[in-house]
C-alpha cells in the first residue's frame, strides 16, 4: 500500500509540474487567452516596484532549488519526508514556487 501511495504522489507531483512548466512555456510566449497570466499580461506597475516584486519571486525560485538541492538539506528532509517521496517532493516544492512566480509576476512598463 505504501508503494502505491508513493506511486500516485508522485504521478499527482509530475502532473502539476508539467502543468507548471506548460505554463511557464505559455507565460513566456505571452498566450493571454490560454493561461491566466504572462509576462506582459495586465496593466504595467510602477518600476521599482514592480523590479522588486520580480526579483523576490525570482529569488524564491532560485532559493528553494538551491536550499532543496544541498546534499545536506537531503540528508535533514529525508527525516521529514519518506526517501521515495524525497524527489517527488522536491518537484512539487520547485513546482509550486513556479506558480508563484507565474501567478504574481509585474509587468514592467519598460524592457530591462
């Protein structure tokens, strides 16, 4: 039973990083009619603002793949969570802050 449970987890984590990753590919192309938001999607904000917002969602993106990646953090998280799941889990985590970053993302009134 645990085996099964650890399969569909970790089928139910890769889903939501493809859809995740779908929508980075959809973000990026600028799709508005396909996802609910893009890079360009929505009124500009004010720059310094909108700079910071995206530099944090980007810095929490990079964060938690380069904390969730450390063999040490591996080692602790493994006390947490079963070894099985460990790789699923981190999908999911580097998922979800994708999301994150997709779903607040400013649109910037000019091109860095």
């Amino acid at each position: 039973m645990k085996r099964l449970t650890a399969l569909i987890y970790g089928i139910i984590c890769y889903l939501i990083f493809f859809a995740s990753f779908l929508w980075l590919v959809l973000f990026l192309g600028n799709f508005e009619a396909w996802v609910p938001t893009t890079v360009n999607s929505g009124a500009a904000g004010v720059m310094p603002e909108a700079l910071l917002v995206n530099i944090g969602l980007i810095l929490l993106f990079g964060l938690q793949h380069t904390v969730m990646a450390r063999k040490s953090f591996k080692e602790k998280w493994t006390n947490v969570v079963a070894k099985p799941v460990e790789r699923s889990t981190y999908v999911l985590f580097s998922s979800v802050a994708l999301i994150l970053l997709l779903w607040f993302w400013q649109p910037m009134p000019a091109i860095i």
